[in-house]
C-alpha cells in the first residue's frame, strides 16, 4: 500500500490549501462588508464560541469520536477494495479540512481583537504549536505509539468550553460597544481575560452556557454511565 500513501497526502496538503483559501476569503469578506472592528469582532466571537461549544461537547464526545473514527476506517476501507484512489484522496481532505475549518474559525475571532503586537504573539503561538504538533506525529508514526485519546478529547474538549465562555463574553461586550444589545452593569468584577464584564447580558449569556455545559458533561445518560 506505499503507493496509495500519496493519494493520502494529495488530501491533507490539499485541506491545508483550502483552508488557506478560506482564511482568504473570509477575511475579504470582512473587509468588503465594511462592518465596524466592533461589529466584527462580536459577530466573530460569538460565531467562534458556538462552534467551540459544539465541538467540544459532540464532536469530541466519546460516542462521537467513535462513530467519526468508525465512518473514516470504513470508507478508507471500501475506497482501497474499489481501487477508487482519488476517494481516499478525498476521504483525507475531509477529515483534515474539518479540523482546519475549526482552527480558522477560533484564530479568526482571536485575530479581530487584537492589535498588532497580539497578531505577532498569535502568529507566535501558532508556529510553536504547528512545530509541536507535527514533531508528536512523526513520534507517533516512528515508532507506533498510541495516544490516551479519551483523555486528550476529555482535556481538549474542556479547554474549548472555556474558550466559548470567553468569547461568548467578549462577543456580547463588542456589540455592546457598537450599540446593537443594551448595557445593564450591575457589581462585578472584570476581568478581559476571561472575557467577565460586569453588565447582566454577557453574564447572563456564560451563565446559561455553563448551565448547559454542566448538563451535557454530567447530566446525559451516557456521560453518567460512562462516569460510573
């Protein structure tokens, strides 16, 4: 099968491609539109924290991951026996889009609040990560090891839910100073980090997202099962 590996490769340099394209044209998009930075940056945060919320909690929930897992091994499977190569080729391009898709969606809401040095410490981070990331695959496929996958879903899934609870914040304080939801402060502290500021609206906003958070992670029937 080393010649097949190819067709793999045509797919996920393709996905990075695209996601290339993506980033481009969301972004000449954003400038076409003419909307405000703080337009810009509300709609983008909050579109980025319900995309973090959704794939922390689905896409990486454990029923999930195995029926995603479970579809790929599946389609690489017929794809190989049908000899139809270019659909592996395919198959790889979906399964890395899907991940660039999300990188691009977060990065693209951090990008828009930020300044010029942040974009520098973004820019940053992401070649560090890239460099780490590509540096644990070649570990991986070198010498066989398998990842505590149930554990890394469990880890990366609760960072992306605290990810959507600060972008939901700062999402709702951007239209707030663009005048599109009303202010109503009330005693509180704030804190920009976490995107905690003290109006009921955005607080409002993190507190049903926690509610629903705390339902899904321990409330499901699965999650308890799966917990006891």
């Amino acid at each position: 099968h080393r010649a097949n590996v190819r067709y793999l490769h045509f797919g996920w340099i393709g996905a990075l491609l695209a996601g290339v394209a993506t980033w481009w044209v969301s972004m000449s998009i954003i400038e076409i539109s003419g909307a405000s930075r703080e337009i810009t940056e509300g709609v983008a945060a909050l579109l980025a924290a319900s995309i973090l919320f959704y794939v922390g909690f689905w896409l990486h929930d454990k029923t999930t991951a195995a029926q995603w897992q479970a579809f790929i091994e599946k389609s690489m499977h017929r794809a190989l026996s049908a000899g139809t190569l270019w659909g592996l080729a395919g198959l790889s391009f979906i399964a890395v889009y899907r991940e660039v898709f999300e990188t691009i969606l977060f990065f693209q809401a951090l990008w828009v609040q930020t300044d010029a040095p942040g974009r520098n410490m973004a820019l940053a981070g992401v070649i560090v990560g890239a460099g780490v990331l590509a540096m644990l695959a070649w570990v991986v496929f070198r010498y066989s090891m398998r990842l505590p996958l149930r554990q890394f879903f469990r880890l990366s899934g609760l960072l992306m839910f605290v990810l959507a609870l600060v972008f939901a914040g700062k999402g709702v304080a951007a239209l707030q100073e663009a005048g599109y939801i009303q202010i109503s402060p009330i005693n509180a502290p704030r804190i920009d980090l976490l995107g905690i500021y003290p109006n009921l609206q955005g607080l409002l906003l993190q507190g049903a997202l926690l509610l629903l958070g705390l339902y899904l992670w321990y409330g499901l029937p699965g999650r308890r099962s799966s917990r006891g």
